[in-house]
C-alpha cells in the first residue's frame, strides 16, 4: 500500500514535473526570425521600403547604405509572432564588397527591387538574380519582385506586362508599389507580410518532414497554417 | 705748299667731283654772260633804231669819243634796270613765297596748337594710364599676394582633404568590418535560435505525444547537451 501511495505520489510528481517542463520547453520557445534581403541596384528604394515596412513611414533623408542595415519588424500570423528581420543591403558595390556571403548565408527569402522610371535597374535584376543562385540560395527560398516608384507615373519606363513577364519566368510574384505614397503602404506591408506566410508554411512542412525523417507520421500534430494568412 | 694742306686740298677737290656737278658753274657764268650778251645786243639795236631815226643833218655819225660816256651809261643803265628787275622779281617772288611761308607757317601752327592739344589730352591720358597701371601694379601686388595666400592654403586644404579622404576610406573599412562582424553575430544568432526553436519544439512535442513513457524528465540542459551532440538518440524514447 505504501509502496503503491508511493507509486501514485510518484506518478503524481512525475505528471507535474513533466507539467513545469513542458511550460519551460514552450517559455523555451522563442520567437521565430525569418531574415529576408533586400536586394536591387543603388538608389531604387530598397532602404525606402524597409523603413516603410519597419518603421511605418517614409524616410526624409537617406544616404547611400553602406554594408548592410538591420531592421525588424514583429509580426503575428496564426496566432504566432515571428520577427521580420529585413537585411537592408546596398546598393553600390564598392559599400557590399565583402558583405554579400553574409547576406546570403541562411536567407529565408529574397526581395529583388528595381525602379520602375530606370528601366537599368529592371534590365540589372539579372544580375542580381545571377548573384543570389552564385551565393547556392535554395531554390525553395521564397523571392519576390518589387518595382518601386510607382508614384512617379510620368516617368514609368518599365512596363507592367513587361516586368510581370520577368517574374513570371524567375518564379516570382511582382508587386508595384512606393514607399513613398502612404497610399501604398499597406501594399509595402503585404510584400513582406506575404513572404513571412509563405515561410510560417514552408517551416511547418519542414517540421513534419523532419518528424517523418524519425519515422513518425504524426497527424494530429498538424501545424499548418490557417486560412487567416493576410496574403 | 705742305704736304698734309695739298693732300686735303685734292681730297676737297675729287669729293667735289664726286658730290657735285661739275660743270655748274660753268653753265650759271655761260647764262649770265648770254643775258650780258643779250642785253647789249638790246642797247646796240637801240641804239641802232635811234640813229637812224634820229641822223645828223650831213648823215655822218656823231664823234664817238663824245658818245663813248653816254653809252657806257646806257648800258650800265640797262644793266642796272635788269638787276632791278631781277631783284623786284626775286622781292616779288621771296613775298609769295613769304606768303606762301606764312600760311604755311599759320597752317603749322594750327597744327602745332592742335597736335599741342592733343599732345597735352594724351599726356593726360598717359598720366591717368600711368595712374591706372601704378594702381593696377599694385592690385597686381596684393593680388598676387593674396594668389600666394591663397595657393598655400589650397595646399594645405588639398593635404587635409587627402587626410581627410583617407580618414574617411579609413572609416568606411571599420564601418565594412564592423557591418560584417554584425551580420556574421546575427546569422549566427539566427541559426543558434533556429536550433534551439527546432529541439525545443521537437522536444515539446515529444513530450506530449509519450508522456507515458517517458520515465524520467530532460532536463533543459540536458536537451542543449543532447542538441550539442547534434541528433538525439532515438534509443532513449
């Protein structure tokens, strides 16, 4: 009898310490970073659109970026905060030499921007294309294109079809916008919102595969995203 | 004669040969001998006419001894009444050609009253000029100075800009590195929280699916041991 009080004491402590652990592991847990570059020719907008994404508004002086810039933005999908780490990249090669492996070393996903009046910097994306598949970015890594300056509607040299074509061909979704116009601002949002989904989705496939990797199929475990993803 | 006197004397006469004519005054004595000549061609025919207009009664001519003084006066008369005329013509001449001297000389001084004149506005002009050029030598000089001033701190400014540059490439390579020490420190802190997100959850969930079966709980250090040691085991589920 004793020994068997004893077992269920025992069972009793083992249940709540199992209890404490638990809450410890899921406390453990912290937020997840999705680190996503922003990539594109010197001078088209790409710190404009970090700032607008991370700080909401739009810049009233930028300089040339020199390196690399580091902005977050806390966001929450399904329920989940995930941290949005935007790598504002430059632009000018002289300021990126030495930098690029970093950008590229464990990237979530790509933003490749280019100017929509500077018809160079969409004819560049190749480039930058080329330098992002040099770096052995995975295939799966999410990219997305943006054209900036969409407020300038005067002086719009590349064409919608045009650069919609060119996405089309690389795999990538387009979005024209500004960070300029707060008007667009929920557009710059949904650009990042949109890659952030489309990795909360990718990492939970990844987890089941990984739990398929141990030889458990476990669907009652089942983390994949709900329908309340913005995008 | 000496020696040195006759020597000049027939260098004097062969500059003569060779500067003037030689037969000048030779043609001036032939002319003035022909107007003699021609003169007192005059008074004999004059002569002439008056006897034969004017004869003695027995047509014999008057004695030549009388006449001799009258006739020698006559012509004297006459050469003196040429002279006379030569000498109203040269006066009549030496008076144009002293008019002639004066308008020149009124037309001279006009001109020299002008070209005073003008004369006297140049040297105005020359001194303002020669103001304007000292004035101007001496902005030369300050400016010159200053050019040297200013040159030297050129220099000087060009030397603190090639510091300066160099500062600033200096900087912008500490920026570089600094910017790539803190992108490697995030990636690695990516991938670190990455990890443990990945064992945590996994863990999470392992302990939720077997609660049953697990005998003794991990401690969370354990579980970072485990993870260090990169796959946990599956024996020990």
């Amino acid at each position: 009898m004793a020994n068997e009080a004893h077992g269920r004491g025992e069972g009793a402590g083992l249940a709540s310490n199992s209890l404490d652990l638990s809450t410890s592991l899921e406390r453990s847990v912290q937020t997840r970073i999705f680190k996503i570059i922003v990539i594109g020719d010197s001078n088209v907008g790409k710190t404009c659109l970090a700032f607008r994404f991370t700080g909401g508004s739009f810049p009233a002086k930028t300089e040339a970026t020199i390196g690399v810039d580091f902005r977050e933005k806390a966001v929450e999908i399904e329920g989940e905060r995930i941290k949005v780490q935007v790598w504002d990249t430059a632009g000018q090669e002289r300021f990126r030499k030495s930098m690029v492996e970093h950008y590229y070393r464990n990237v979530h996903a790509v933003v490749f921007v280019y100017d929509v009046t500077k018809m160079a910097s969409f004819e560049n994306l190749k480039t930058w294309i080329q330098e992002c598949n040099g770096h052995r970015v995975s295939a799966s890594v999410p990219r997305v294109l943006v054209g900036n300056k969409c407020d300038l509607v005067d002086q719009i040299q590349v064409p919608s079809n045009m650069a919609l074509k060119f996405a089309d061909a690389h795999n990538m979704l387009l979005f024209e916008t500004s960070a300029k116009d707060p008007k667009e601002s929920q557009n710059v949002d949904s650009i990042f919102m949109c890659l952030a989904c489309r990795l909360k989705a990718q990492k939970s496939l990844i987890y089941r595969n990984v739990e398929r990797e141990d030889g458990r199929v476990r669907l009652n475990q089942e983390l994949n995203p709900k329908t309340s993803c913005p995008c | 004669m000496e020696a040195w006197k006759s020597h000049v004397r027939a260098a004097l006469i062969h500059r003569d040969c060779l500067q003037k004519d030689p037969f000048s005054g030779l043609f001036t004595k032939m002319s003035r001998l022909e107007e003699m000549l021609n003169l007192q061609m005059g008074v004999w025919e004059d002569l002439e006419i008056d006897r034969i207009q004017s004869p003695n009664t027995n047509g014999v001519l008057q004695c030549p001894v009388e006449e001799k003084n009258p006739l020698k006066l006559y012509l004297q008369l006459k050469e003196e009444e040429q002279v006379r005329q030569k000498l109203a013509q040269k006066v009549s001449d030496l008076t144009s050609d002293l008019y002639l001297k004066e308008a020149e000389l009124q037309y001279c001084h006009s001109q020299v009253s002008r070209y005073r004149t003008e004369a006297v506005l140049l040297a105005r002009g020359a001194c303002c000029l020669k103001n304007d050029l000292s004035e101007y030598e001496y902005k030369l000089e300050c400016q010159s100075k200053q050019l040297a001033t200013l040159q030297s701190e050129q220099r000087s400014l060009r030397e603190e800009l090639a510091l300066v540059r160099q500062e600033k490439e200096e900087l912008l390579e500490r920026w570089l590195e600094e910017k790539r020490e803190e992108a490697e420190r995030i990636n690695k802190h990516n991938a670190a929280l990455e990890k443990w997100n990945s064992y945590a959850g996994r863990l999470n969930r392992r302990l939720y699916s077997g609660p049953r079966r697990q005998t003794r709980p991990t401690t969370n250090s354990r579980v970072i041991q485990r993870d260090s040691a990169d796959q946990p085991s599956t024996k020990q589920d």
